[in-house]
C-alpha cells in the first residue's frame, strides 16, 4: 500500500468526499488534481517556509513541515478552511475572520462594500458595526435630505455578498451589529422578520453594561445620535429586552454580544475600539484586523493507563506548541485583501487557537455534557490550554520579538515581559474541519447519535457515531434493529434497551436544558482570550421564559455573547432526527396532504357542564359512526373567554374530522393552567379542572372513553398538493432547507447552518 492511500484512509469516506468536492485544488475544467496527502504536504511546506524568515529558529524549514504534516493528517489540529484551500497557492489568503469600519458618509459606506467584495472573493468572511451611521430621518447636510438609516445599507451590503462566491468554495458571510442605545435599534431587531431580507448576515445586538443595569432595575435607557453625540430619547430597557428575545424566540436572530465586556477585556484598549465580530461572534476584533484560527481535536487525546481512560496532557501540551507556531506563522504567509489588513493584523498579530470534539471526549471519558464534573473539566481543560498557548506565544517572542503593539497592550501592566500575540485562544464553531476530523464540532454536544440518510434507489445509509457502536457491542446490547431505532429517533433517551448510565452519556443537543449550555459556554470562556462560538440549540416547545433566562444568564456568568436557536423555529427548517428523504426538487412529484372530511348530517352526543373560573362552561361532544367529530363550547352569563373556548373548538373540529388521533387531542389540552381556574379552586373544592382546554379535554376524554368500541377506524382523508413542488423549491432558498447540494439534513451553529454529509455552509 502506498503512502497516498494510507494518508487518505485516516479519513473516513465522508471526510475524502468532503475533501475532494470543497479543498482540493482542481485545474480550469473542474478536474481534482490533488490527493488528500498532497493537500496537506502543500499546507505543511507552505506554512513551514517561514521559518526561513527567522534566524534563531529552533526548527529547520523542512523539519517543521513533517511536523505540522503529520498533525494535520493525525487529525489532532486542522486550520480554519481558507488556509486549507489556499495556503501555497497563488491566492494566499489564510484567513477566515475580518472586521471592517463603516464610516458614516456616502464614501465610507461603500468603500466598506468594496472592501467586502474583495475579502469574500478572497474566501473570508466580514463583520462590520453599522452604529456610526446616523439614524432614519437624520439630517444630511450636503444634500439637505434626510438618512435612510443603518438597515437600508445592511441591504445593500447584503445583495453586494449574494453576488460573490468565495473561491470557488465558500459562499460570502456577514456579522451585522448594532448598538442597543442606536436610535434605529427597534428596526434592526425586527430586520430579519421577513427571512427572505439580509439572508447573507447573521445579526447581533451590541448590549451595554449601562442597558444591562437599567434593565435589571427596571428602569430606562438612553438612545444617542453617533452623529451628533445627543440623547434623542430613552426607552424602557426592559421593552427592548423583550422585543430581542421574542424574535430569537421565533427564529433565532438577533444575538447577543456584550460589547463593554468585550472592549473590558481586550488587549490592546490603546490602539482603538473594537466595534464588531467576525460572522460566528467568536472573534472580536479591531477595524481592518484579521484572525487566523486553528482547533486542536480533543478526541485525539484521550488514552487508556491501567485500564483507566484518561487525557493525555503532555501529548495536548506538545500540540498547543506546535499549534501556536503554526498559526504565528499563518500571519506571515498570509496574501491579504487589502494593505491596511496587513498592517493592522501584523501589529497586533492575533491568532485564535480553539478546540473541537468536547462531546467525544467526555464521552470517551463516560461523562454527561450536562453535569458538574464536565463544566469543572471544561474549565481546567480550558485553563491548560490557555496558560500552554500563552506560554508558547512568549516563548515565540523571545525567538522572533513580541507583536508591535505590545507597549500599547495590557501585557506590560501585567509584568510580562514578552507576547508574539496579542490574543491565542479562540473557540469557533469548527462546522467543516470537524466533519474532516470525524470530531464533534467546537464544544457543541452531539446533534444526534445516529443519522438516517437516505441515497439513491431508497436505499438506506445508517450513520452512527462509533463509540456508541463499540460501547453497544462491549456491553452486549447491540443490534441492527436497536442501530436503525436510533437512527430514526436521533437519541437514545428512553429506549430499554440501553442502559441508563449509557443514556446519560450520549445524550444530545435538544435534551440539554439551556442551564448547561450556557455553564458550559462560560466555563470555556473564563479561559479563552476571544469569545466562544455556542449555539444554545433548544427544543421547539422552549418558551419566550427559556430564552430570556439563556440571556440573563449568560450575563451574570460571564460570557461576551449568546446565539440561541429554537428547533423548527424557521419557516422551512428541515432539521429533524427522523432520516426524512432528501428531496430532488426537479423531480418531485405532487404530494398529498390531510384534509378534513366533510361534517356529517346527522350526529349524536352529549353536553357537560364544568365549573371553571370565570363561571361555567358548556362542552358538547358529537360524533357519528366513523368516531367523534366536532365539538362546541359555550359560556353561562358570568362572562370568561367565548371566542378563544369557540375557537379551540373549531380547531379539535378540525383535527377531528382529519383522522388525528383522539387520545393525542386530549393530551394536549389536559393540564394546561388557568390562573383564574387555579386561584377560584383553591376555594372552591367542586372545581375539578384547570382551565376551559383542561375541562374540554377531560370532556372528550370522558365522551370517548366510553363509546370507543362503537367507532370504526377512520383512516386520514388524503388529497393531492400539486403546489408541492413549487413551495420546496421557494424553501430551499432559505438558509433553514435541506442541502442545496445534497440534500441531507443542515445542523445549526452559531448562526451557520453546515451539511455534515458535503461540507456545504452558509450563515445568514
């Protein structure tokens, strides 16, 4: 066997096609030209190359190449994309984050577009702060007219982006921010309502330490013109705070970032302001700066001593080094867009170092994401990697001289006599390189055990995370049917045939209450110098309450920024556990839909009067031969609610007569509270529900219970949907369908969506 071949099958068939379609270098007619080894042997001599630039380096040019080769092909550290696809090519472009200012005039404004244009052609993407610019309605003096206001160039930065593809592989991304005290504030929380508007931003609100104490009295806040510096009006905090976490409710956007925090703890406050994230909020940075990021696999560093699994540190230690190095050397070899790029990136000299693969590694190690033992071990982890990357990167200016703005920085006030970077550690999201290392992505826990894929000719392709394989097979409860089970349902919460303790391990990201996620976001974050990329993925029964808290307490417990994403919240979301089949638009056939079947003439049934807490309520359940089918309310003189009880009805009417199951109706209205039902109750000892959908309920409950074995089965009623085809193709032009590519499932992540079966991504 060659040496080609061994090198590709350290990558799993997933990761090879992956490789093939989106790294490796193809000639002018789309061809592959490069195998998998020679992608990396080009990436490792690239980037090794500069040491020839130093004179006292501790490693020779060649000898460091075999080095960041065989860590790379060991899938123990991989680069962000852009120094994958283009490092030792013409374009040259390494880095995946830039920050650029938006001016408020007419010139700075697009000068930014153009400099966009050129960094997403380039293959990296842009985050920009539109609070400079003046609000609605502002005075424009050199033309005597009025501002259109911030959202109105948003959507001219939007459309400049749709019109880019990045180097053949990577579709433009943006990070829209706003201050929360910017008059138009109300406008850009609500600027994504529509989600066909800014597809290609993700947005974020810039929430201050002075919102965050209004809000916590209760009190108002002040809205300032960046024109003129004036107060123009103040707003209740506490309305604001509640219109941003109603939209995140409904559709994930906007985040969160806590800029005072932000620019509290940033290194170099002297050289200026930072304003603005990259597109996955993970990377702060100053105007016209650029980071370079790289994770380490913590999956790779787990090992059995005396039948104990354990890290391994010193190999961890070694890599956090080498890591380091590698990424100091990305600045110097990086082609930048733009010459100011390059100088402001080259002063400060910033790298983010993150991780990937948490999940694995706690469940290698049998611990549960969501208990204390793995946030304390988050945090140590964190703390090892950190003081690891901090002391590689003075030892580096020792070698080579710390970055130029070092006087200028925190560091010196801290006694440190030398940095070569100004930042090391940052957590990003990892989408594509951790589908290359076969790794959960950045500190996320799983998304699913199993997936369903469904190829051609319907057949099936079972995808199991393969230490739950061997774990099934070492503890005897393996099968192909309990395999195909979970990969329907996506976990294995519930399922007998899995041990408890089994379950606890591998559990996955919906059943994770947000407490945890938020714990273990801020656990990472008192250790890493940037921010952490974390998508609190709830489930789609969390409420407005849920979301709120997730706000509140990533706040109190220090993190510099939140993204939450409710699951099916977004209008074609097609990210579901269950294996549903990809869809081939061109292809797809009109569909059938339920419908419900039409009011009998003649019914029988019966009609119940139940106490609630405005009076008492009337329920009427009917039903003919083929089972119960309408149902009616009505109200005695006290008063309550007749239109919501009137149209409850209609709709369990409705569900009736399509053939729902009865026994699903009643658990869904039984136990819903009324606190005027719950307050008359407590005095009121006859009262035995809890509101009019509870008495309904219990009603039909009652009705159905004892005339059952009277119905037939009826089936649901089917009808053609010929607009079947047309309303796919309308959603897959939304960043919540199905792989434009392929097909499969899209997992969200940090305002991104990727496909783990072809590596497509996109933010927005």
């Amino acid at each position: 066997m060659n040496s080609t071949t061994t090198i590709a099958n350290r990558f799993s068939v997933n990761a090879q096609k992956v490789l093939a379609k989106r790294y490796l270098t193809k000639d002018k007619n789309g061809n592959t030209i490069e195998s998998i080894e020679g992608l990396f042997r080009r990436v490792a001599k690239a980037i090794a190359s500069d040491e020839n630039n130093y004179a006292n380096s501790k490693f020779k040019a060649e000898e460091l190449e075999e080095i960041f080769f065989n860590m790379m092909t060991e899938q123990e550290f991989m680069p962000n994309s852009p120094t994958l696809m283009n490092a030792g090519k013409p374009l040259g472009q390494l880095s995946a984050c830039f920050v650029l200012p938006v001016e408020d005039s007419m010139e700075g404004i697009f000068e930014a577009v153009k400099n966009a244009a050129l960094i997403h052609k380039s293959g990296g993407g842009t985050g920009f702060s539109f609070s400079r610019l003046r609000p609605t309605k502002d005075i424009v003096s050199s033309t005597s007219g009025v501002s259109s206001g911030p959202i109105s160039f948003m959507k001219v930065f939007n459309v400049a982006t749709e019109t880019i593809k990045q180097g053949g592989t990577r579709r433009g991304a943006n990070m829209g921010i706003l201050r929360v005290d910017h008059p138009d504030i109300i406008d850009f929380i609500t600027a994504k309502e529509d989600q066909k508007e800014l597809t290609n931003f993700n947005i974020s609100v810039a929430i201050t330490d002075k919102f965050m104490e209004a809000l916590e009295c209760d009190g108002e806040y002040d809205l300032i013109n960046p024109r003129s510096g004036e107060v123009v009006k103040s707003l209740k905090a506490s309305k604001v705070f509640y219109m941003i976490v109603e939209r995140a409710w409904k559709n994930g956007e906007p985040g969160i970032v806590f800029i005072d925090r932000i620019n509290k703890f940033q290194p170099t406050p002297a050289v200026g302001e930072i304003e603005s994230t990259n597109p996955c909020g993970e990377q702060p940075l100053l105007p016209y700066e650029a980071c370079n990021l790289g994770s380490i696999n913590l999956a790779k560093f787990v090992k059995n001593v005396d039948n104990k699994v354990v890290i391994d540190y010193e190999r961890l230690k070694q890599i956090i080094v080498l890591a380091v190095r590698f990424l100091d050397n990305v600045i110097d070899v990086n082609r930048y867009p733009l010459p100011i790029i390059d100088r402001t990136t080259k002063s400060n000299r910033k790298i983010g170092l993150g991780i990937m693969g948490w999940a694995d590694m706690l469940i290698k190690l049998g611990m549960s994401y969501d208990s204390q033992e793995a946030i304390e071990l988050a945090e140590k982890l964190m703390k090892f990697i950190h003081d690891g990357g901090w002391k590689a990167s003075q030892d580096l200016a020792v070698e080579r001289g710390s970055f130029p703005n070092f006087d200028k920085s925190i560091y010196p006030k801290m006694g440190i006599k030398g940095m070569r970077n100004a930042t090391v550690t940052t957590i990003a999201p990892t989408g594509t390189i951790s589908m290359l290392c076969g790794a959960s992505s950045g500190i996320e826990p799983l998304f699913a055990i199993a997936y369903e894929k469904h190829v051609m000719d319907n057949e099936k392709l079972l995808e199991i995370h393969n230490d739950f394989v061997k774990v099934a097979k070492e503890r005897g409860f393996y099968s192909q049917q309990l395999m195909e089970k979970v990969a329907k349902l996506g976990s294995v919460r519930g399922l007998a045939e899995v041990p408890e303790d089994i379950q606890k391990v591998f559990t996955i990201s919906h059943l994770i209450s947000p407490e945890w996620h938020i714990k273990t976001q801020a656990a990472f974050q008192k250790y890493t110098d940037n921010a952490v990329s974390k998508t609190v993925n709830c489930p789609n029964g969390a409420t407005k309450q849920d979301i709120e808290t997730i706000f509140r307490l990533a706040f109190s417990l220090g993190c510099k920024g939140v993204t939450v994403y409710r699951d099916g919240s977004r209008d074609s979301q097609v990210l579901n556990l269950s294996g549903k089949k990809a869809v081939d638009v061109a292809n797809l056939k009109p569909t059938m839909y339920v419908t419900p079947r039409e009011r009998p003439e003649i019914t029988m049934g019966l009609t119940e009067r139940v106490k609630i807490g405005c009076g008492n309520l009337y329920v009427t359940v009917n039903s003919d031969d083929n089972g119960i089918c309408e149902v009616f309310t009505s109200l005695g003189r006290n008063g309550g609610c007749p239109s919501q009880s009137e149209a409850t009805a209609r709709l369990i009417s409705m569900a009736l007569r399509a053939g729902i199951d009865v026994q699903e109706i009643i658990d869904q209205l039984k136990g819903i509270r009324c606190m005027s039902t719950i307050r008359r109750a407590s005095v009121d000892k006859n009262l035995k529900v809890l509101s009019c959908p509870d008495a309904i309920g219990k009603a039909i409950e009652k009705y159905y219970l004892a005339a059952k074995d009277n119905f037939k089965k009826m089936p649901p009623i089917y009808k053609e949907k010929a607009s079947q085809k047309q309303d796919l193709m309308e959603d897959n032009n939304t960043p919540d369908s199905s792989c434009p590519e392929c097909g499969s499932i899209l997992e969200h992540d940090s305002g991104c969506v990727i496909c783990k079966s072809c590596g497509y991504s996109k933010c927005g």
